[in-house]
C-alpha cells in the first residue's frame, strides 16, 4: 500500500494555478460611466414600373360564311413591380387603338371589338393583394388593383384578349397598339 502525501508545496502550485486562470477570465464589473450611440438605416425610395409583353398575334381568320362575327383569343403578360417601398397601392389600366391596314385597304375595325378580360394575378411576391377589374369592350379599362401593399413587390398579370372580327371586314393584316400602364396611389 502506497500513501500519498501532499506537500505544502504542491498544494500552493495549485493554488496559484487557480488563481491565475480566474485572474484571466473577464471580469463582469459594473462600469463607472456609459454611453449610447443612435443607429439608422435608410431604406430608399425607387420606383412603380411596368412592362408588357411586346406583341400578341392572333391567329388568322379564315373567310367563310358564317352567321356572326368571327373572333380569336390570346393572353397577353404584364409584370407590376412596385419597388416604392411604401404602403400605397396602385392601379394599372389599359387603352387600345383602333385596328388599322397598311396600306388602308378597308375601313378600321374599331376598338371596341376587343374585348380586354383581366384574370386574378398569375403570380405576386411581397406584401400586396391584387384585384382583378372587369372585362370591358370599351376601348379602355382597369386590368385592376394593388391594395395591402407592405415594402416593395410585384404583381404577375395574365389578360385574356378576344378580337371579334366583324364580317365586313376586307382581307389584309390589321394592327393596333394595345397601352398598358400604372398609376400610384
């Protein structure tokens, strides 16, 4: 059996040891004085944009004698973003020209025989509810309404376009311009 003695010596080593490494340890003392600095961040301000898709082609009509009015459907895309930062909603309308040939080979088909159909959004990111305006066959009208915005965001829009070409029509390519724009609120 072996027994062991501590020394005197030793036991002040440890000693020593201990209070080194607690001397090393920061100390959590209250201090004499403080001072507080402000922080800000500034978030800025950019802009409402819009943009469309560049053309629509309908598909051609074929002559044919019929009771009514022939027509054709397309979608047209819109993309909103809304990088304002703020809370006002917006609104995006849309206006279309007559329909006219180069060379004026027939009267115009009037704008009034496209009817503008707006769909809920295909697609939204951030803070912002969208509601759809209603069909019109007017010439103009409301693709719809932002509210609830919150921050910058976007808003996806699918349109359906139906063309109803009235049986007068004389053959020949017709075109139109079809305006899309938005308006803070």
């Amino acid at each position: 059996m072996t027994t062991r003695h501590i020394t005197r010596a030793a036991l002040i080593t440890v000693a020593s040891a201990a209070l080194v490494a607690t001397a090393s340890a920061p100390a959590l003392a209250v201090p004499d004085a403080s001072d507080t600095t402000a922080l800000t961040a500034t978030i800025g301000s950019g802009s409402l944009s819009i943009s469309s898709q560049a053309s629509v082609a309908f598909a051609a009509f074929t002559p044919s004698v019929y009771n009514g009015d022939g027509y054709e459907n397309e979608s047209f895309a819109t993309l909103v973003t809304d990088n304002r930062a703020g809370t006002s909603g917006y609104t995006v309308s849309w206006s279309v020209t007559d329909f006219t040939t180069s060379p004026s080979n027939g009267k115009p088909i009037p704008a009034n025989r496209l009817t503008v159909t707006p769909m809920p959004a295909n697609d939204t990111s951030g803070t912002v509810t969208w509601t759809a305006g209603s069909a019109s066959s007017s010439g103009s009208g409301v693709l719809g309404t932002a509210s609830n915005v919150s921050g910058v965001n976007a808003v996806e829009l699918i349109t359906d376009l139906e063309l109803r070409m009235p049986e007068s029509a004389l053959a020949g390519e017709y075109g139109a311009v079809l305006t899309v724009s938005v308006t803070g609120g």
